[in-house]
C-alpha cells in the first residue's frame, strides 16, 4: 500500500474508534439520566404512601395502638427522604394524642424527634412502614370494618394506589441500574473512564410485598383481591 492508502486506513479506523466511544459515552449518560429520574420517581412514590399512611393513622379509622405503630412508620419514612432533614409538618393532632399516651406526656409527644436516618438505612425504614401497614391489614375482616368506617374506604383505596406505584417505579428503577452497571462493566466502558466521576448506581432493595386483604388498585368492593 503506499502511504496516502495507510493514511486514509488509518484514519477512517480512528474515525470509527471514535464513532463507537462516543456512541457507548452517549448511551451511557442516557442511562445515568433514566437512573437519576426513575429514582426521583420512586422517592415520589414512597412519600406519597408515607402520606397515605400518616392520613391513615390520624383519621381515627385505626384501633389506637395501630394508629401510633402506623404513625411512626410513616413519620419515620418521610424523614428519612431526601427532603427530610428533620423537619417535618407538625404531628397530626389527634395521632399526637394517641403517641402522647404511649410517651406519658403530651409536651413529650408534641416534642418528638423525627431524626432524619443515613441513607444506607432508607431501605430498612422503608420496609419497617411495609411490615407494620401489613400487619395492620393482614385481617379481611378488620380490612372490611376499616372501609366500612366514614372516608375508611378512599383512604384505604389512596394507600392501595400509591403501594402500588411504589412496586412499579422500584421494579423500573432496579432494571435502570442493571441496565447501567452492565454497561459500565464493558472493558471499554472501565479503560476510557467513560463514567467519569459518577457514583455506581445501586439498586433499591425494600420488603414491599402487599397486604392480601388490601385489595389492588382498581378492584371493585366485591372483588379486591384476597
């Protein structure tokens, strides 16, 4: 070959070198975007059943005990969120009685710290509200009492929606992160640095299995799911 052939050879491989790193540079950003996005889709979600469960325990549809083992989950869950800080709107006040008879004082309940967690914790707080809202519903029958209480039945029906939303955006936001870390696991991914900076995502990984006796979202009075 003479020397203006293995010019334009080498050339256009540098030319398709390039072409193929800034393609995986590319898909890897756009896979850094859906991560970042399907996670503030999540934290919507969990803070919306949160909220579900906090209108829940305050509404006086709940036995006592419930209400404040419920309450405390919930709180304990929005504080934990990024937006959390600490700081959360005051305490229901009948919810505020009922964990004021648990404490011994209303000054003591109305002065209860709601301190925020480390957020390796979050999946732990997150699966602690799952488990005390499942055994607060886990019987049919106080399940049916509960709708069958005035506002029982939207306020239940709100948790089945927004439970049930948290399901999907984990499910979505788990295969986003598998999806990323695949592509950061390339050779060509780890020898150019192509991730720069950017943290590995890791997946979210909470108890969120549902309540039977809740019912999905959807079903009507006669046939929730059992």
């Amino acid at each position: 070959m003479a020397w203006a052939e293995w010019g334009l050879l080498v050339a256009a491989v540098l030319v398709v070198a390039v072409w193929a790193v800034w393609v995986e540079a590319s898909r890897l950003d756009r896979l850094h975007r859906k991560v970042a996005q399907s996670l503030a889709t999540l934290e919507a979600q969990l803070v919306r059943r949160a909220t579900a469960a906090v209108e829940l325990a305050s509404t006086g549809v709940l036995d006592p005990v419930s209400s404040v083992l419920v309450g405390e989950a919930a709180f304990a869950s929005l504080d934990a969120g990024p937006s959390g800080g600490g700081a959360l709107a005051p305490v229901p006040a009948e919810l505020a009685r009922l964990v004021a008879a648990e404490l011994g004082s209303p000054a003591e309940a109305a002065a209860r710290p709601w301190a925020p967690l480390p957020a390796a914790d979050r999946g732990l707080v997150e699966s602690e509200l799952s488990g005390t809202l499942r055994a607060t519903l886990e019987d049919p029958a106080e399940v049916a009492a509960i709708r069958a209480e005035p506002g029982g039945d939207a306020l239940l029906d709100a948790l089945a929606a927004a439970w049930f939303r948290v399901q999907l955006s984990r499910r979505f936001h788990n295969e986003a992160v598998a999806q990323t870390r695949r592509v950061r696991g390339k050779a060509l991914v780890r020898w150019l640095r192509l991730a720069g900076h950017a943290p590995m995502p890791e997946p979210f990984d909470i108890d969120d299995a549902w309540p039977p006796a809740l019912g999905r979202p959807g079903a009507s009075s006669t046939s929730r799911e059992v």
